[in-house]
C-alpha cells in the first residue's frame, strides 16, 4: 500500500513537472515578448519628467578647486545632501577665478550676495552663514532654521522633457505672492564632475552638485539672464507658466545632470529668507530599478501560473 502510494505521488510530481517545464517554456517565451516592449515603453517614459513641490531649501555654497578649506567640508557634503533628502537642494557655485568648473554665474550670484565672498561660504534661502568650514551639526542647524523662516512656500510644478539633445523646461507656480518683486530660475546642474589630478589643486577631483547653466526671468516680465545664452532659447512667462529650452553640450551627459527651480525675491532681503519655493529633478536612471521593473512581473506571472499546481499536489 505504502509503495502504491509513494508510486502514485511520484506519478503526480512527474506530471506536475513535465506540466511546469511546458509552461515555464510557454512563459519564457511570453517574457521576451514582453520585456522588449517594456524596455521600450521605459526608454519613452525616461524622457520626461515631472514633480509637484516647492517646499525645498536651496543651500548655495560658493566653493573652489583652489581652496583647501573648501576640500575638507566637500568631501562630505554629499552625505549631508542625501540624509536631508529633497530638504535641501545644494547648488556648488565654483569660483570664476583659476577654477575649471567656475562660470559668470557665479559673480551673477554672488551679486546677491557680497562682494567679496570667502571661500567657503554657505546660504540657505539666501540667508549666509558665516565663511569658514562648518561641521555637519552647523549646517543641520541652519537648514532647520530656513525651513522654519519660511513665510510660505509656492506650490511648483516642474515639467522636463528631453527631445534630439534638448530640454523642454517648465514650470506652473501656484498658492503665491508678490509677482511684481519675484523672479523664476532655472538652474542645471551636474551631479559628479572630475577634474584632471594637475587642475585639482586642493586635491579633490570629484565635485558634485556643480552649477553650469542658468536662466532666470523676473515674474513682471521685465528682464530675464541667462549662461549659456547661446544654449537657451524660447524663454517665455505665460500667466503662471514659465516655460525655456536648453540644448545639452555635447560634453554633458543627460543622466549625469539635474534641474532646479527657484522661486526667490529680486532683491536680497536681509531680514529673513529670499527664497520662496524650490523644487528639483534629477534626471539620472536607476540600472537596479528598471531591471526590477522588468523581472517583478515576470516573477509574478510564474507565481500565479505555479500556484494551481501546487494546490493541486498538496491535494
């Protein structure tokens, strides 16, 4: 009896395996139909872009290749960013000055600011925190204390969409004030740039969060700036909508790159926060997301096809 038995279960797990191989074969074959289109689709939703916010602190920190205090709070800088998450949005603003990553944005900037700018220096909302190197308590401190300044965020809705090695930036601001003293930036970003050891003078030659590209168009339409100006075109204010292009140096690299919006007053105010509402996109791809993406509804398909036949054996 107990050999019948152990007969007829081997009877039923061999057919419940030859039944598995036919449709795991049947499967393996639906799953490369599948992910080619799924790769596809992926590769057409990776070209936009899109957030809802405005409740984040810009921190400016004016820094240089020169500067060896600079290289001892760089260094951890990003750590500091990503704990803080989208809290705060770093922008490195290089010196104009012997520094290969320095642009006329920086004295643009720093116009805001002072005139004559210690390295490193630290704003949050445009709010300074004094030269010198802080620790990480220091800045903590100070972001809090933005945050807190706050007298009222503008709602952004940034927009992003990459077409033949262009950006189509916009962005709609809602729940605001003062239009007649405010102005909208666009602020691009790259993430990681390393210089050549013979330029890295402080001895860094990784640096993050490197500001490059700028526009800016004051909310009254009266004036608007922009570096490159020969790379952004269509610059455009349509009710509460601010719309440009940017077309990519060919030395860029699109997933290496980030946009920021800034929502801030014309004239630095030196009794409270300048900044009204930021929001920021990274524009990078995540290897380990898309291949998740794909094989969880694989695996999901096996699932639910296998599990018959096990409740089937178990009976």
């Amino acid at each position: 009896m107990a050999l019948g038995h152990w007969v007829m279960k081997g009877s039923a797990l061999a057919l419940i395996m030859l039944a598995f191989a036919n449709r795991f074969t049947i499967l393996a074959l639906l799953s490369l139909i599948l992910i080619s289109p799924l790769n596809n689709a992926q590769q057409e939703e990776i070209n936009a872009w899109e957030v809802d916010g405005g409740h984040s602190v810009i921190m400016e920190q004016y820094t240089a290749t020169w500067c060896d205090i600079c290289a001892s709070v760089d260094s951890w800088i990003p750590d500091f960013t990503e704990a803080n998450g989208n809290r705060v949005i770093r922008v490195a603003i290089h010196d104009d000055f012997e520094d290969p990553l320095g642009t006329p944005i920086t004295d643009y900037r720093l116009e805001r600011y002072t005139d004559s700018p210690v390295a490193p220096s630290f704003w949050f909302d445009g709010v300074i925190l004094a030269g010198g190197a802080p620790d990480m308590s220091t800045l903590h401190r100070n972001l809090l204390s933005a945050e807190n300044q706050r007298r009222g965020d503008t709602d952004l809705n940034l927009r992003i969409t990459h077409e033949s090695g262009q950006l189509i930036i916009s962005s709609t601001l809602s729940d605001w004030n003062d239009e007649e003293n405010t102005k909208i930036s666009f602020l691009i970003l790259e993430n990681i740039v390393e210089i050549p050891s013979n330029l890295a003078t402080n001895g860094m030659n990784k640096h993050h969060d490197v500001l490059f590209a700028y526009s800016e168009i004051y909310l009254n339409n009266s004036s608007n700036w922009a570096y490159p100006d020969t790379s952004w075109s269509d610059i455009s204010l349509q009710n509460n909508s601010i719309s440009s292009k940017f077309n990519i140096p060919s030395d860029k690299s699109l997933d290496n790159l980030q946009v920021v919006v800034i929502h801030e007053y014309l004239e630095v105010n030196d009794q409270g926060p300048n900044t009204l509402g930021a929001a920021s996109i990274y524009l990078g791809t995540s290897e380990e997301n898309s291949k998740f993406s794909i094989i969880f509804p694989v695996m999901l398909i096996l699932l639910i096809s296998i599990l018959p036949l096990i409740i089937r054996f178990q009976k």
